[in-house]
C-alpha cells in the first residue's frame, strides 16, 4: 500500500512543495487517431492507434534525467529520476514502496477525481484555476492538453544533498512540468506531442545533465514481442519500432511508431539511442546501465527481432539555480515508412507553429531575439527572422551537423526592428548542400544565439 500521508518538503522560504505520494493518478487523450493514458509521473501507461487495431502500442514508456554529481563521501555518483509505476522496472528503495523517481505536487489538478489535469475538463482542474492557464500557440490549434507538475525530492539513492540547509530535499533537487498535447486536425491526426520543463530547485549548478526516454514498446499484442526491431534513421532523426513477419520485414497491419527530439536543452538535439533485450536488469531501475545507455555519442541498436526495449536521450547540458530548459518530443504513426517520415515532418511543422507569435510584434524582446525558422522541416527554401533592438552589427551563418561553416548568410548593420533572411539550401559556392540537420547562428556585438533546422533531401 502506498504512503497515505503528505510529504511537505520546505524549499528554503521562497517556496513550499506538497508531494502528494499517495495519489497515483491518470488521463486520457484520444481526440485524434491515438489514444493514450497519461500518468502523473512522467510516462504513458498505454497507447493505441486506430489503424493499428485494438493492441497498445507500449507496455511502458517514461521520462528519465540522470545526472553527475559529487556526494557528500566525495564520490562521483549517478543519479536518475524516472516515472515507473513498479519496483519491476522502476527504481525504490529495497523492501519498500517508496519510489526513487518522480512524485506528483499536489496543487496542479482536483484532489477530489482521480484525474490529471485535462484541458477540456474544468473539473479535473484545481479550485484556483478560473481558466486553463498553460496554452500555447494559437488557442484554435489546441484541441486537448494534460497536464501534471512532479518532483525527485524523493529520490533518496545517493547521498546527495540539493539544499545544504535543508537534508529532506533529496534528488538532484529538480521540479518538472509535462505536458501532452493532441489536435484533431486530419493533418495531425497522427501525432502526439509531450513537453517537459526541468528546473533545478536546488542550490548547486548542476554540470553534467541527460534527459530523455526508456519504452517498452508492444506491437501484436503479447504474441508479437518476439518480433519487434527498432531502428534509428539518421537523417531524419527518429527512432522507430515496427513488428517484422517472418521474413524480418514490417508486418503490413501493424504500421510503424516513431519518436523524435523537437527541442532540447542546449539545442544538443538526439545525442544517444539503445535498444535492448527486454528483461533482467535492462530496466529504467538500473542507474549505472541508463547512464551508460544516455551518454553523449552512444549508438547501440540490436539488429534481430525480438523484445526489445529502447532509450532516446539527449545531453549533456547544465542547470543553473532556478534555471529551467525543456525538451519537447512527438510520438508518431505511419501505415509505411514513408507515412511515417510524413508524420515526422507534421510534427516539426506542429512545434514551429505554436511557437510562432501571431505577429512579430506579439513578441516582448527587450534584445536582441533570434526565432526558429519556418517552414522546417524545408526543401529548398526556408525563412530566418530575428530582432534588433537597436541598430547594430550583425552576422548570420550556417553551419553543417560538424560545425563546419556552410554559408554566411549576412554580414553587416541592420536597424532596429524585426528582419527576414531567407537561405535557399546553398552554400557559399552556390552550390546545393545535402538534406539533413543544419544550425544558424546569430552574431551581435556580444551576444549570440544558435537554433537548429531541418533541410529535406
């Protein structure tokens, strides 16, 4: 049984966090072709899709962040956080049903239902919410959001202390903020988006961070998982799963599902993929396998069908007190592979929309402010916009997936105000560069900014 009481833990005194440890609770979100329960700890309990027939498409999927930290004994010490629901997968102390992972706030839903928070539903919402107060983007883009706020405070593995002056806080001392959003358009019907804004509630600047995710994927049904393979496609950066009939090809009904990165801490985008033999200690528990698993550069695919388990991940960056970074990702179906690529690209255009201001002047910069291209994913020609408060020196360039310099797109004053550039997909010799992932970066005086985009081959 789990703990009844409130776990109140004081955050020096700016602020108060209540874990409710007690409440273990979940939403769904099925207004497009996928259905999915949301939990409130960070992961999706089950998934479905209408063209892949009544099987969920995952046993398990939650979202990890792992991190490199000294301990009090002067001991370098890996310590990860996740979501899972049980001491199968996920991490507790021994004997106990106290997890080592994320725990919900109380506060961010309505402690009478047994509901996360859902966009289209005021009475999962709490009592203080007179309206839903985390859209984004052009409101008539949303069509169901959920919503769940949660902790590692709890997470009392390693000893590490957050708060000096405050030994209950436990964890790397982090607060995150995950949110699912679906649309009902046929465009996105495909799609679903999950974003997760990570802040350190701690004292200490935290060096050395990987986010990202361990899935269980689950296509056929229990007779299926001795055929699932994965795969990573490099220059469409997604990794996806799909159920092989007995000659190693896609099974024709099953389809294929696929995950991508769509914002990362940093920019630093997918930085490490791993599929596994589903089983004994290749689980989200193990500390020491998921650090290795989310290194920077790590690429560890196993090539035959079976049951197979998979980790996406993305780092390193760092976090500063009070500072927070997200990372956003889509999961998405395609009946094909092409369909699948189709959906991908649905998915960047998504994000680039509801990051999108209804006009440029919807923005509040105060400097200099560079913004994500649109359209991107594009092929050939793609639009830079960036602001100036004052008029200054300027230099935008392009650089190719190995920092090399591919272009300089401008170099020169510009006045105050917002500017366009628009690149075309050439270098500077004229000559068409190849499809794949490509940074811009921004030069001003002496600030800069760096975004990443997609050119299609």
């Amino acid at each position: 049984m789990k703990r009844i009481a409130l776990l109140c833990l004081n955050l020096l005194v700016i602020f108060t966090l209540c874990v409710n440890a007690q409440t273990l609770k979940s939403g769904q979100l099925f207004w497009n072709d996928i259905s999915a329960t949301i939990h409130n700890r960070a992961g999706i309990s089950e998934l479905y899709w209408q063209e892949g027939g009544a099987q969920s498409y995952l046993n398990a999927f939650g979202f990890l962040v792992g991190g490199e930290v000294v301990d009090t004994n002067g001991e370098v010490v890996h310590i990860f956080s996740d979501g899972f629901l049980n001491s199968a997968n996920g991490d507790f102390e021994p004997g106990t049903v106290d997890a080592w992972g994320w725990l919900p706030l109380s506060g961010f839903d309505n402690p009478a239902v047994q509901s996360i928070a859902l966009s289209d539903d005021p009475g999962t919402w709490p009592g203080s919410w007179q309206a839903w107060p985390y859209e984004v983007g052009s409101p008539s883009l949303i069509s169901h959001q959920a919503l769940s706020v949660m902790t590692d405070s709890a997470n009392a593995e390693f000893d590490f202390f957050p708060q000096a002056d405050n030994p209950s806080l436990r964890g790397l001392g982090l607060q995150v903020t995950y949110r699912a959003y679906q649309w009902v358009g046929p465009v996105f019907r495909d799609i679903l988006l999950l974003s997760y804004d990570i802040e350190n509630r701690g004292d200490n600047r935290l060096d050395k961070l990987v986010a990202g995710f361990f899935a269980d994927p689950s296509f056929g049904g229990a007779a299926g998982f001795a055929d699932e393979k994965i795969d990573f496609a490099e220059s469409d950066q997604f990794l996806f799963a799909f159920q092989a009939d007995s000659s190693g090809e896609p099974h024709p009904l099953a389809g294929y599902m696929g995950i991508t990165f769509l914002d990362t801490p940093d920019d630093k985008g997918i930085t490490s993929v791993t599929s596994m033999f589903w089983g004994g200690e290749n689980r989200p528990r193990n500390d020491a396998l998921m650090w290795s698993s989310f290194m920077p550069g790590e690429r560890d695919l196993v090539e035959t069908a079976g049951d197979r388990v998979f980790t996406i991940g993305s780092g390193y960056f760092a976090l500063n007190p009070g500072e927070s970074k997200t990372l956003s990702a889509a999961i998405f179906f395609g009946s094909d592979f092409q369909g699948l690529q189709a959906s991908s690209l649905q998915a960047y255009n998504l994000n680039t929309l509801l990051s999108l201001p209804e006009s440029a002047e919807d923005v509040p910069v105060r400097s200099f402010h560079l913004a994500q291209n649109f359209p991107n994913p594009f092929n050939p020609h793609t639009t830079i916009r960036f602001y100036l408060p004052v008029a200054s020196d300027v230099t935008l360039e392009i650089f190719d997936l190995r920092g090399r310099l591919v272009t300089t797109l401008f170099s020169g004053q510009k006045m105050a105000g917002w500017h366009d550039l628009s690149w075309a997909g050439t270098a500077s010799d004229g000559q068409t560069v190849a499809g794949g992932v490509y940074f811009y970066r921004m030069i001003s005086g002496a600030a800069s900014d760096t975004r990443k985009m997609l050119l299609l081959p």
